[in-house]
C-alpha cells in the first residue's frame, strides 16, 4: 500500500506535482507499538486488559486491524479503523500511535480518490502533528506541518482561496519555506541584496560623500550590502536619484533580518 510506505522528506526545490505530493505523505518508518502496551511475551501480557494498559493494547489492535484493511484496498473500513485507533490513543496518552493513525487517514481522505475530504485532512493533519510534538517527535512534526503547508499552496485554487492570500502563500513558501527553512531567508537575502547592486551599477547610483560617482560592480555590491545591512559606514552614500531605492532596499533588510531570526528560533525550538 503506497499510501502508508515510508518516505523521505521533500526537497527544497520547486513545488511539487499533486502526484508527487501524494507520495511524500506517509507515517514515518519505525516502531509502531504503543509504548504502554506490555511486549507479547512477557508474563504479564495476558493480564493487559486492566485500566492501566487495556486502552493501549485496544489501540495498538485497532491500528494494525486498519494497517491491514488498508492493505488490502478496503480504505472504508481502515478509515474507521484509524479514526477509532486514534481517537483511543489519544485518550490513552499513546501520542506516537495516535500521530500515525491520523496521518494515515489524512493521507486517505487527502487522495482524490473517495473517500475524498480536503478540509477534514487538513485537521486530521494538524492534529498529528501536535501529537508528534507531544511524543517529542519534532522533526515528524515539522516535515508534516511543511508538507501539509505546500498541500494548501497547491490546492489554494480547490480550496477557494482569494488571489492575495494565494500570492501571500507563495512567497511565504519561496523564502522561508513557511517558517520552516531558515537558510532559504538567507538565500532570499543575498538574491535580494544581488539585484540592488545590479540596479546601483547600471543606474550609476553610488558615490563618495564629496559627490564623486563610483561605478564598479564590486563597490555596488557592497554597497547594497550595507544598506540591506543598514549598517551605514558613511564611506558611500546614495546618489539623488536612487536615494529612494535605497530606503527601500534598507526597510527590507531590517525585515529580512528580524524575519531570519523568527524562522530560526521556530527552528531551533524543537
């Protein structure tokens, strides 16, 4: 079953195809026993059924029961079977259980495929991954919150969402790769400071203080940096007619850098 195989995370290159995110999207490889329930051979397995464990080995049962129907086509009945799965180990505190039951039935119902319900994967999805988090499965958890986030950008038109708020997502994807991906801010920041040093050199826009005009790229370039930077040596300064690009250029670096160090605390927290 292809749906439930385990994958690698996606590369941070162009957007994929809906078939290609449809691949990615699969619990991760692993132990899947509930980490309550005794191993079958110990002395105390058979007795498993009192208030302490009985939730555990009833969710680990419903979740391999779903594994199977799965398997073998009848996703109808593994619904069921994962929804009852997590629903059982979420209330047991069995977190890693219940994350992959409720990836598992978000990559179903996320499948164009009946039984097809975009909105409700998207919660199921949102609720794996605060169970990864509460299992300290950080690293599952951001890969899913990453994925479910391009899922939504491809699927902004399905979804209804308006013009602006689709560009918005856009752009957050291409430079911070949602929150996720602090080395795509930097990368966003040198592109930036690249083409405001492009535009400074063909424009002529950079000279001393006295007034004299320095038209070499490698000045235009540290020029541009410093102003991204807002660091303002003073040793060059802005001809008149690009003094307004240069404004510009600095309100976007100071955003730039203090969108840097959000993305990578959200980063590093985990």
């Amino acid at each position: 079953m292809s749906r439930l195989a385990p994958s690698s995370p996606p590369p941070d290159g162009p957007l994929p195809a809906p078939a290609d995110v449809a691949a990615e999207f699969a619990p991760p490889p692993g132990d899947q026993t509930a980490d309550f329930a005794p191993p079958p051979e110990a002395p105390e397995a058979a007795e498993a059924d009192d208030q302490y464990l009985g939730d555990s080995v009833e969710a680990q049962g419903l979740y391999d029961r779903a594994v199977k129907e799965a398997e073998s086509g009848n996703e109808g009945r593994a619904v069921v079977h994962f929804l009852r799965a997590s629903k059982l180990a979420e209330s047991a505190r069995e977190w890693y259980l219940a994350a992959l039951a409720l990836h598992a039935v978000g990559d179903i119902f996320r499948t164009p495929a009946p039984p097809y319900d975009l909105e409700r994967a998207f919660r199921l999805y949102r609720r794996a991954v605060a169970a990864y988090e509460q299992c300290g499965h950080f690293a599952e958890a951001q890969a899913l919150a990453y994925r479910v986030a391009c899922v939504r950008l491809w699927n902004a038109r399905t979804l209804g969402l308006p013009w602006w708020e689709r560009a918005e997502l856009f752009a957050y994807w291409a430079a911070a790769g949602f929150g996720h991906r602090p080395a795509r801010v930097l990368l966003t920041a040198l592109a930036t400071v690249l083409v405001f040093a492009a535009i400074y050199w063909a424009a002529g826009g950079v000279q001393t203080p006295d007034g004299r005009p320095v038209g070499d790229p490698g000045t235009a370039l540290y020029f541009s940096g410093v102003t991204f930077l807002t660091i303002g040596y003073g040793d060059l300064v802005p001809a008149p007619h690009v003094r307004g690009l240069a404004v510009v250029e600095g309100a976007i670096g100071v955003t730039t850098v203090s969108f840097f160090v959000v993305v990578l605390a959200n980063r590093l927290r985990r």
